[in-house]
C-alpha cells in the first residue's frame, strides 16, 4: 500500500565515475520502492512490450544496471 503525502529520497545510487548524478541511477524511497532512472525508451521499441497505461519502462546499459545491483546489495 502506498504511503499518503509526499514521497522523500532516502539514498540514490549512481554508477561509479557519474560525479552530477545526471546518469541513469536507482533512488530509494521512503515508500520502500526503488526508482529506476534511464532513458526514455523510443516509442517504436516501447511497442514490442506490453505495457499498461499507468506505467512506464526506462532503459540503462546492462554494464550500469550490474554496477547499480552491486551498490544496492552492499548497502
């Protein structure tokens, strides 16, 4: 269930050597879910998935995505 009010960033992780925190990441909230930070994926990738309309995908290299899990595991 989601937590009322506003939602609060309790760590955020960021692939080693990305000093302004404007690369693709994972936040932690204080609604215990994580956020995935990427790019927009195109429309005509975003076709080949199914979807549903109250949410979205984001894409990150493979290579960041191993270094963010690592990170976040060894919290």
């Amino acid at each position: 269930m989601r937590k009322c009010g506003v939602m609060k960033v309790i760590d955020h992780y960021s692939p080693r050597g990305c000093a302004n925190g404007m690369c693709p990441g994972i936040i932690v909230t204080d609604r215990n879910t994580v956020l995935v930070q990427g790019h927009v994926l195109p429309t005509v990738d975003k076709a080949q998935l199914t979807v549903p309309g109250h949410e979205d995908v984001v894409e990150i290299p493979r290579e960041v995505f191993d270094d963010l899990l690592s990170q976040f595991l060894r919290r």
